[in-house]
C-alpha cells in the first residue's frame, strides 16, 4: 500500500497511525485500508496506546455519567464494559478465549496453535471470558465503594487509562526480538514491528499522562498511584509475554488479545487495591 494511494491519510500527520489503528483494531467507522503492509501496522502499533486512551475516555465518560446520575457502580462497569467490548468487536475477548483453550489443551506448540486457530471456543475460553469480565466490573465497584462519596470523577479517570495500558503492552509484545508463532496469521504482519526507541518514547509519554491524570485525580498520592498501578501492570504483561513466547514458542494474533486484557485488567485490579488501602 502506498503513500499515494492514501494520500489523504497522510494529511492527518500525527493521527495517522490512530485513524489506522481505529480501523484495524475496531468496528467503529475509519478510513478504508484497501491494503495492509508493515509501515502501516508499525504505525497502528504505535498509535495503539492512543487509541487506546481514546476508547477509555469514552469508558470512563460512561462511568462517570453513571456514578453521578447515583445509578450504581455495578452499572457503571459492567456499561463501560460492553463499550470497550462492542467498539472492538469482541477481538481482544476472542483472543483471550482462544489463548485459553489453547494452554489448557496441555499439548505441544503445534498443536495448541492449532485450537487457537478453530473458529469454536470451548470450555476453558468460556469460563476465561467470564472471569475477565467479572474481575473488570468487580474492580470498577471497588473503586467507586472506597474512592469515598462524589469521587465519581475520579473514578473514571483511572478507568480511562486501563486500555491505554493495557494496548501498551502490545509494543513489548511487537519487539523485534518476540518470535511471531504462525507465520502468515495477521499475528506475523505486526510481529516485530516495535523497535526499542519507539516503545521507549510512547511509554514515556503515556507515563507523563498517568501521572497528570493521577494527579488531577487526587493529588500526588493519586499521581503515585496510578504509576506504581500502571508499571506493575505492565510488568505483568512482560511475565505473561515471556509464558506465551514459552509455551506457544511466539506471538499470534489471540495471545495479543490476551495481553490486552491480562493488562488492563492488571491495572483497575492494582488500582482498585490500592485505593482501598490509601482510602
């Protein structure tokens, strides 16, 4: 795909890589991609973290209309959920389901990738999804029941990092050195695009923005936080990323997916627990 074919594209300079990303990793309207190469899933990648804050503001938007409404907590996640997962379309939750079945069947690489490839999810992918949408919207109603009263607005705001992180992620997944487990999947087309100085940038910056959101939030205990919640979540993606790469022998589409929401559920989880104890 060339430059010239998408000229118009390359008008929106920056936003570039989000409009790609928006439709690549989403069913929300974007422009049309007629063609995918690598520079435009380097580009996606990269702008995968913005997105992803993108889709958490709306999210955290749904929570904080919610909790000031007086609706509920409960509510309030399990809306937000659906957003994030109908805006996507499921795909980072099909990933999970499928990654799960596939360490679950306890069989070699070959064919562990081989269940993941199946269009069917079987019982291990079920209860997976279940449980990942459970702790989400358990997390989201801790944090509004110990944030304390009117803090609704805070709330939100560390929802709306989770996806940015939980997305950030996927450069460490996308480095150079992470083998890609099925050539020709759409796993194999991102796998290896993120080099060390690009993951190193994007993450400083979105380190700058959990730090202003934090303290927006609450002050410096809340900028501390949702760094400290923010870097063990993504330490934890690290440790997933090396058990996929160990057990799968690399990188496929789903064990993306996988990552995603291992991540972002890492983090509300995190953050959850330690408002409960500064609270």
């Amino acid at each position: 795909m060339s430059d010239e074919r998408h000229a118009d594209l390359g008008k929106l300079g920056p936003l570039r890589g989000v409009a790609e990303a928006l439709s690549l990793f989403t069913i929300l309207p974007g422009p049309y991609l007629s063609d995918i190469d690598r520079s435009l899933a380097r580009r996606a990648i990269t702008a995968f973290p913005w997105l992803g804050l993108c889709l958490g503001a709306v999210a955290g938007g749904i929570v904080a209309l919610v909790l000031g409404l007086g609706a509920g907590s409960l509510l309030a996640g399990v809306l937000a959920l659906c957003w994030l997962a109908g805006a996507t379309g499921g795909f980072h939750l099909d990933g999970v389901a499928d990654t799960a079945d596939g360490l679950g069947s306890r069989t070699a690489p070959d064919k562990a990738l081989e269940i993941m490839k199946k269009s069917d999810i079987g019982p291990m992918g079920v209860i997976s999804i279940v449980l990942v949408l459970l702790v989400d919207a358990a997390a989201v109603v801790s944090l509004a029941g110990t944030a304390g009263s009117g803090a609704w607005w805070r709330v939100a705001m560390l929802v709306a990092l989770g996806p940015a992180i939980g997305r950030a992620a996927i450069l460490f997944a996308t480095m150079t050195e992470v083998p890609c487990a099925r050539p020709g999947g759409f796993g194999s087309l991102v796998a290896g695009v993120t080099t060390r100085r690009s993951a190193s940038i994007n993450l400083t910056v979105l380190g700058a923005v959990v730090a202003l959101t934090g303290l927006v939030a609450g002050g410096w205990r809340w900028c501390l936080i949702a760094l400290i919640c923010a870097a063990l979540a993504l330490l934890i993606a690290r440790g997933w990323i090396r058990h996929l790469v160990k057990r799968l022998s690399g990188m496929t589409g789903d064990t993306f997916g996988s990552i995603n929401e291992v991540t972002q559920m890492s983090f509300w989880v995190l953050s959850a627990l330690a408002v409960a104890v500064v609270s």
